[in-house]
C-alpha cells in the first residue's frame, strides 16, 4: 500500500515485455464500499488474487501472501478473530501459486504515506500501525522464503526495476 507497486510492477512488466496484473481490490466491495466484515473482505480478496494467479501469468503486484499480511494486521486490531487468522492462512495456501521472485517493497514509513494520501482513495485506512506492520511483515517474509528479495523503493522507480532486474536476471 504505496509503496510503489503498480508503478514499479507496471514498468517491470513492459521491460520483461510481459503482461501487468494490478491489485483487483476495484473487484472486491468489502474494500471499495467497506460493506463486509474484515474476514469477508480478506476471503474475497484471497479469491481474486487465487483468481488472478491461475488464469495469468507475467508482473504481478499482489499474492495471497500480501493479503495475508494485511490479515495479520487486521487480526492484532482485533477486527479478525484467531481462528479468522487460521481459516485465511489454510485459504491462502489451499491454491498453489508459483513465482519466480518474491518482490517485497518497502519504503520509509513517511514516503508511504504521502504517497497513499496523493493518491486519493478515499477507502483506504492510513495508519502508522498498519504501514509499520506491513513493513516489518515484508522483512520477515523475505528472509524466510527462498525466492524472496526486500527492494527499497525510496528512489526513482526506474532505479527500483534497474535493481530489480538484476535480481531477475
């Protein structure tokens, strides 16, 4: 969530000459219109990423591990239950997805921020928590799987897909 994402995955996408896929979340009302609860928003979003992953294949700017991570903040908000966590985690894993790379994107705290708040969308919950959380949740990820690579993203994003196509390389 503003750290880059769509616009880095965009110009990686064209540079491999592969297709782009953006977050779906326009397809998910639980997030567009909040009209589901937190585990229901989470289980839609698993299905579209699950979705998307099967039937493309090319720069993806979201997973089902993303949306897990997301989970992971809404269940220490207290807005999901244990078990809620546990259903999304069996969800998550129950579609096979497979990736070349695992590109986790991080930025300062206050870079994101700013970004999110440019942007505009009025349905998307800026908090230092949440941004502080996905953060340390995309360090952690990216040590603990093999394909994963922590990217900085605090400089131009046609540096960011230079790095990263050294990487793919």
């Amino acid at each position: 969530m503003g750290v880059g994402k769509s616009t880095v995955g965009q110009l990686l996408a064209d540079k491999l000459s592969v297709s782009f896929y953006p977050e779906p979340y326009e397809y998910n009302p639980g997030i567009t219109y909040q009209t589901y609860s937190a585990l229901e928003t989470q289980m839609i979003q698993l299905d579209l990423v699950h979705d998307q992953h099967q039937k493309h294949s090319g720069v993806f700017d979201t997973s089902p591990l993303s949306v897990l991570m997301f989970s992971r903040h809404f269940y220490k908000q207290g807005d999901i239950s244990a078990n809620d966590l546990i259903l999304l985690n069996h969800r998550a894993r129950v579609v096979p997805i497979h990736a070349d790379f695992d590109l986790f994107l991080v930025a300062k705290p206050q870079t994101i921020y700013d970004r999110i708040i440019k942007r505009g969308r009025d349905f998307e919950d800026v908090n230092a928590d949440l941004i502080t959380d996905i953060i340390n949740d995309c360090h952690h990820y990216a040590n603990k799987i093999q394909s994963g690579y922590l990217i900085n993203c605090e400089s131009e994003p046609q540096n960011i897909v230079n790095q990263i196509m050294e990487i793919v390389k």
